[in-house]
C-alpha cells in the first residue's frame, strides 16, 4: 500500500533533496519562533494521504526493518516520546525510498538475512 501511495501521490519521489521531500511531504519539524520566544518544533503540512501511508509503513518497518528499527530503539532509550521518534522514522523511511528511487537500486540489508 505505500509504495503505490507514494507512487501515486508523490511524483518527485528520487528527484527532491531529503530535506525538500520531507517538506513537502510534511513530515519535517518547523519552528514557532517569534522574536525571543521559542516555540515548539511541530511537523505540519504537506500531503495527509502520504503521511497516513507513511505513518503505518514506520510502525512496521520500526518492528521488521533493522535499520530503522535500530534507530527507534536508539531514541526511545535516549528519552524521546514514541511519537516523536515515529515521526523521525516516517522521514526515515521517507528518505531511504528517496535514495532507492534516485539510484534505480533495491533496497537491501545484507546483515538481515545472516541469522
């Protein structure tokens, strides 16, 4: 289902930067500043129907994928509130399928198939 998303909904998915795509996507934190307040960073924007696909793909892949799950486990023990660190492997997820389809590559993990 997300990769057929992605595909429907995200056209430039291999040709933006991985800041520009998650931007775009709205999975990127921004920043509430004013003068010398300091706001909260929040994602917001973007495509909805994306960040939905992606949404279910980072909690899978956050449980199957070492790479990101690695990287979840990582954060949550460093203190970060489990939203957060799924928003973090939304982009994550975001950024890995950016690179596939810029270098016309499989996606593979080597360590992965080694018991």
């Amino acid at each position: 289902m997300l990769c057929r998303m992605l595909l429907a909904e995200v056209p430039e998915l291999g040709c933006l930067s991985p800041r520009e795509l998650s931007a775009l996507v709205g999975v990127s934190p921004f920043n509430r500043d004013s003068g010398t307040l300091r706001g909260k960073r929040t994602a917001w924007g973007g495509r909805a129907r994306v960040r939905e696909a992606l949404y279910t793909g980072a909690l899978i892949a956050s449980r199957f994928n070492p790479a990101i799950k690695e990287f979840y486990e990582r954060l949550v023990a460093s203190g970060k509130p489990k939203k957060v660190v799924l928003v973090a492997c939304m982009r994550m997820l975001l950024v890995i399928l950016n690179a596939v389809m810029r270098g016309r590559t499989p996606c593979e993990y080597p360590h992965a198939l080694n018991p």
